[in-house]
C-alpha cells in the first residue's frame, strides 16, 4: 500500500492498497484516513503516535512518501550525490542513475523525518513499512508506470502540482533528464482567487468550475511563469540534447483544468494532457473499498500511488 504523509490536505492522510496479479495492477482500496499526528518540522522532541490502519488498507507492506518542504531532490553537481545541503541538519540521502549520461539524481530527507515515519506504523501488525520515499519521486514513479507515458515514448516534461509547489519533470527515452521545482501550487491560485475576486478560500474550487465566472485574469498570472519553465525545459531538450518533445502532462490538478489548458495552448502551442494517477491501474469490482467519487479525487492520491507503484514495479 502507499500512504502520503504531509499532504496538507485537510481531508485526511491519502493511501491506496494495490495489487499486482498477472501482470495488471489492481486498486484494491483508496481513501483518506483520519490518523493522528503532522509530520514534524524541526528535529525537537517529536512524539510518534501509533497508526492503526483500517481492515482494507492492511496490506503486507506499505511504502511511505514524505511531504516536505524540508527534503531536497535535485541532479549531483559532482556526480556522487554527496554534496552539503544545510549543515545543521542530517538528511537520509538516496541515489539512482536516471539517464546514463546524466548526475545520480539524490533524493533527501532530514533525518528526524525519516525516522519519525518509520515509527508511525507498529511492528508485528500490516502493514510493514517497506519504503520511505521523497513525494515528488513517488509521483514520477508513478507517472513512468501510466500507459500515458508509454505511448508517448519515454520523451515528455510533466508537471505534479501539489498544495505550494508544482514539479518539472522532462524525460528522454524513458529517463530523467531534467528537474526542478517551481514555488507555485493549487493552493497560489486559490489565493489569488479569493483575495482579488473577494470570494471565501472554501468557494474558490467551485470558481475554477463554474461556468458562469471567468477566473481568467487572474488564473493566467499565477500559471505563466510556470509555463515560462516549461518552455526553458522544452528548449534546454532541443538545443542540448535533441529531443523535439511534443508530450506535455500535468498530473495533480484539482480544479479549474480548462483554464491551465487554454493558457498552455496559447503559450506553448500545444496540448496539455491531463493525467490521472489511476489510469492503467484496475479496480477490482464491487469488493473495493473505494470513496464513490475516487474517479474526482484521485489527483490528491498522486503520491500514494506513485509510492506504491515503485514498490511493485522493483518486485
């Protein structure tokens, strides 16, 4: 299973149970579980509670991918993923070769984080954890894994907006090639809805779908540097590395999807594709335990399922 610790989304901690049978990967539950306990910001005296998952998510294993503003993921300048990051802090650090002519791409995690995950689920009872994963690693994984990514063949720059920050992700013959990390996330455009239209921080999501008030002006301000990032990696692709890319993806958006489309369209001169993390998974029937509106709020289950796709594709 795949749980998503630090999402910051006020509906509970997401988490999924999936299963791999005869090659097809099957979604045997999802949710957002009303467990105890935020992920501590400093490494201070951090009290541990003990989660106890419900019946249908205690799978044998489970794969955690911590939310932070604290972790880092980024290229090695030198190569050997080693570098300093803050003194004062020790972080749990990983490595893997994502392209062969590129730096180990490093992931890391202050220490006390990492530990502090690891003691939330309690030893001789399911699940295990298994897994301790950057979010925004955990949602490549998953996205490598879709049959979007497939059929664009391994080239794309996808973009994983979560609540304060949206990833830039470019990909070449199925490796990473390019990556960074953009201060802009849904709960921006939420902001600079409610602040300059004068409306509730609650009804902001219905303005990004109803049809009858046209967010535009100020949609369109927060999203292009962004686009503006994307055009850097598009070109950084040509110019560097020869790859035309033609497949862009966003995966993560929660509302408002027509108004990051037709800017993109207008921009860029092509279409964003927008990916839900459940595509080439399979839901297994009546016997699941799924929220009846899964289908709408599996942007917000982005990391738990990529963090669980990792776990089965390394199997």
């Amino acid at each position: 299973m795949g749980l998503e610790i630090g999402a910051g989304t006020g509906a509970g901690v997401p988490a999924v149970r999936l299963r791999k049978r005869n090659g097809k990967t099957e979604l045997l539950a999802a949710g957002f579980l009303d467990l105890p306990g935020r992920l501590p910001t400093s490494a201070g005296a951090c009290d541990v509670p003990v989660w106890t998952l419900p019946g249908p998510f205690r799978a044998p294993r489970a794969a955690m991918a911590i939310n932070s503003p604290l972790h880092f993921l980024r290229h090695a300048a030198g190569g050997n993923g080693e570098e300093a990051t803050d003194q004062a802090t020790t972080f749990r650090r990983v490595s893997r070769q994502t392209a062969p002519d590129m730096p180990r791409l490093v992931a890391g995690l202050p220490e006390f984080q990492a530990a502090w995950a690891a003691r939330l689920l309690p030893e001789g009872h399911r699940p295990t954890a298994c897994s301790i994963q950057v979010a925004a690693a955990a949602a490549m994984s998953g996205f490598t894994a879709s049959p979007a990514f497939v059929q664009a063949g391994g080239n794309a720059v996808a973009l994983f907006v979560y609540a304060q920050v949206t990833s830039l992700a470019a990909f070449q013959d199925g490796g990473l090639v390019f990556y960074r990390e953009h201060p802009m996330g849904m709960e921006h455009l939420r902001g600079a809805i409610s602040s300059q239209m004068g409306i509730e921080a609650s009804l902001t999501d219905a303005v990004l779908e109803d049809t009858l008030i046209d967010p535009t002006s100020v949609v369109e301000p927060v999203l292009r540097p962004l686009y503006r990032q994307i055009e850097i990696s598009a070109d950084y692709l040509l110019r560097r590395r020869k790859c035309q890319v033609e497949n862009f993806f966003v995966s993560g958006v929660t509302a408002g999807a027509p108004y990051w489309s037709k800017l993109f369209a207008r921009m860029m001169n092509q279409s964003l594709v927008f990916c839900s993390p459940l595509d080439g998974i399979e839901r297994v029937g009546p016997g699941a335990h799924l929220p009846d509106d899964v289908a709408k709020r599996a942007p917000l289950l982005m990391t738990a399922l990529g963090a669980a796709r990792a776990v089965l594709e390394d199997q």
